[in-house]
C-alpha cells in the first residue's frame, strides 16, 4: 500500500478542538503513516506529538503554520493587504531570528483578542472569561475560533462557521487585524532558520480575493519549497494552476487536511502528501 501522509494538522494548542492524546490516535486509525503537527505560530506540541507519533507507528513531522501578509497594488492602483498562511516543516524554533518574530506575534494574539472581545461585549452577552473557558490549559495561539466557540456556548452563534460569517469575518466592526510578517520575509526566514516553507491553500476564496500568482513568483524567487496544491479550499481550476507553477518553478507539491477537530468538516486524509515528497521536505531540513 502506498503510504500517506496529512501534512497540515491543528491540536488544541492552537484552534483544533483536540488534545494531542486524542488527535494522534486518529490519525492512526485514518491509516496514515505519518503527519505534521501544524499549529499557528506556535511550536509548543512537537515533543508530545513526536512520543504519541512514535508509539501510535506513526512518521511524524514537526511544523506550524504562520500568518503572514502580502501587500500589493492591483492594476487600478489600490492598495491590498492579503492574509497568506504560510506552513513551516523542521525549523529551528529555540534560537532564531524566526522563533523571535514569532514569539513576538503569538504573545500579540492574546491582547488582540481581548481587544475583539471588548468591541463584542458592547452588543453581545459575552465575556473574556466566557473566551477562556474555551481554551485549553494546552492552547499556546488563542485566536477568534475561541471567541467563535464562547459565541455558540453563550447561544448567540450556532457554529464556528456562522459565528464567522455573522460577526467574526474581516469586514466586521468587532474585527481587529492580527500583527504579522510579510510572507516575502517569512520564507526567508523559515529558510535561514533551517525550515522548509510550503504555501497553506494558495487558492483560498474564503478570505476574500485570491492571491495573486504575483506573490508566488515572489515567494519562490524567495526561496518557497512547495505548494499546498490539494486542499479542500483551492479549487480545480485553481489547482491546474497550481500544478502548473509548481512545474514551472520546480517546486513541491502537497496535499492536507487542514484538520481542526470539530471546529470544521474537514476530515483527517482528506488530502494527502506521498512519502517520496515528505522525504523531500526532510532533505531540505537544515537543522
Ligand atoms: P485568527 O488566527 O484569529 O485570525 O483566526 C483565523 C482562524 O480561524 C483560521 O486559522 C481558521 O482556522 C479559522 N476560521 C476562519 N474562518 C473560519 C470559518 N468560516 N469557520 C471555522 N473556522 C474558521
Ligand atoms: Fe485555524
Ligand atoms: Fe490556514
Ligand atoms: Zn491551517
């Protein structure tokens, strides 16, 4: 049997709704060989990950996911400020100019989210103790998946999902943007950290514009490794697009799940990475 792997996986530590006790096991059972644990901005779950992987059988991949910005003029001039997911494979988190940058941006998601908190409770019942009571003991990256889930336990939203479209999307009052690095910089900087920089669902509509193909060529001329091509968010036409650049460019492709637990439908394996491009990843580790 081929083996497969799910290459972009969150825990409770960032916005999955699963301790690592419970996700890896699942993994197991979804017949995977091996997976990265991929939370945001954060590195915190690599160990246990790593001893839960080894004694589940299971290849495991230590990475996390960053969130970036991409800032450019489209054709009519106007100004654009894009939100990039950029995955990160094998970094070194201790003692890096990244590890400092992202120290820096994961300590800024708590006061930003009690900033959205304090705009929310001047129309909704909902406190930031009601937030905390959503976020595990474990959780290292609060973010508004948490204030999603204090909406749906104070009865206000009826999922993640609505709480999003309803109140926590860009364009709402309540919104309040999340400090981040520049995704030009950021691949440089997973790269001078030993890491391997992969591009999280390029062709995401859900965020509102696409990304322009612009930003890949720069971020491949940047030093990018791969692509997230399958991933339940870029379409088929987006992903023969996709296919297209990364031979082009000469870059990798993967495929993930995005799994989150029970904070959306996507299921573990849904999307897949095979083995020959996971050692590639590994190759490309300096670390
Ligand atoms: P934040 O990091 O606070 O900006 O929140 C962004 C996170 O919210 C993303 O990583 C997604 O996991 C999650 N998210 C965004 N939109 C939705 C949605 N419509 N339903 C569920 N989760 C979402
Ligand atoms: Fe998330
Ligand atoms: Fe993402
Ligand atoms: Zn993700």
């Amino acid at each position: 049997m081929t083996e497969r792997y799910d290459l972009h996986i969150h825990s409770n530590i960032s916005d999955g709704t699963q301790p690592l006790t419970e996700l890896v096991p699942l993994i197991h059972q979804a017949g995977l060989s091996g997976f990265a644990l991929t939370d945001h901005d954060t590195a915190r779950g690599w160990e246990q990950a790593a001893k839960l992987a080894e004694h589940y059988g299971l290849d495991f991949l230590p990475g996390a996911e960053f969130s970036c910005r991409y800032e450019y003029q489209d054709h009519k001039g106007r100004a654009h400020k894009k939100s990039v997911h950029l995955l990160a494979y094998g970094y070194n988190r201790h003692t890096s100019e990244l590890s400092n940058r992202v120290e820096a941006i994961r300590a800024a998601r708590t006061e930003r989210v009690q900033q959205i908190v304090k705009r929310l409770t001047e129309d909704y019942p909902l406190t930031w103790a009601q937030v905390q009571q959503q976020v595990g003991a474990e959780n290292d990256a609060v973010g508004r998946p948490h204030i999603a889930d204090a909406l749906v336990a104070a009865g206000v939203a009826t999922s993640r999902e609505e709480a999003f479209r309803n109140i926590l999307h860009p364009g709402s009052k309540y919104y309040i943007r999340q400090e981040s690095m520049g995704v030009i910089e950021a691949v440089q900087l997973v790269r001078a950290a030993g890491g391997v920089p992969v591009v999280a669902h390029p062709m995401s509509e859900n965020r509102g514009l696409p990304l322009p193909m612009q930003a890949l060529e720069e971020m491949a001329d940047a030093g990018l490794a791969g692509v997230e091509v399958y991933h339940r968010e870029n379409s088929q036409q987006n992903r023969q697009r996709l296919l297209e650049f990364t031979r082009a460019r000469g870059l990798l492709i993967t495929g993930s799940s995005d799994y989150h637990g029970a904070g959306k439908p996507n299921q573990l394996g849904e999307n897949t990475t095979d083995a020959q491009t996971v050692h590639a990843i590994r190759e490309q580790i300096r670390n």
